[in-house]
C-alpha cells in the first residue's frame, strides 16, 4: 500500500469520528456511544479497504494487458516484416520469370 493510501485511510478515520461523534452529541451521552462510533470507524476502514483491494486488482488487469499489447505489437511487426521479405522474393521471382520468358521469346 502505497503513502498516499495510508494518508487518505487516516483522513477517511479521523472523518468519520469526527462525524459519529457530533451526531451522538444531539443524543444524551452515554457509554454506549463509543461502541457505535468503534463499530462506525471499523465499517468505514473496511469499505476503504475494499476500494483499495478493487483498484489494485484493477491496476493489475490494466499491466498485464499493456504488457500482452506490447507482445502482441511485436508480433505483429515480426509477421509484417516477414510478410515483406517473402513478398520481395516473390517479386524478384516473379520479375526473373517474366524476363525470362521475353529472353526466350525474343530468341
């Protein structure tokens, strides 16, 4: 987990303490309070985490696919300048064939 997460994990806490607390002001205080706010912090650390979880997952996908892009682009550059190579063999084959055929018809 990078600096930045841990930061905005901090933030996100101290927020909603800040939150549950004011709201259990309007109430009369008790000691029950705490544990509402416990439970509050504890649910909000784990919806960030999730968040967390789904964009490093998705961070993950997007790598893998720039790298399967890459080698696909390599292929494809691979099979094209092979592609060219047998067309130019083709080419001068062709070439030679037809001056043949003119050298021999000429004669």
């Amino acid at each position: 987990m990078e600096s930045k997460d841990i930061i905005a994990f901090a933030l996100v806490e101290i927020a909603t303490l800040v939150m549950a607390y004011a709201w259990l002001l309007r109430f009369v205080y008790s000691p029950y309070n705490w544990v509402v706010i416990f439970c509050l912090l504890v649910v909000v650390g784990v919806v960030f985490f999730m968040i967390l979880s789904i964009n490093n997952r998705l961070d993950e996908i997007e790598r893998r696919m720039e790298s399967r892009d890459k080698a696909i682009r390599v292929s494809i550059m691979t099979v094209e300048a092979d592609l060219e190579n047998q067309m130019t063999k083709l080419n001068h084959n062709v070439e030679s064939a037809v001056a043949e055929i003119n050298r021999k018809r000429f004669i």
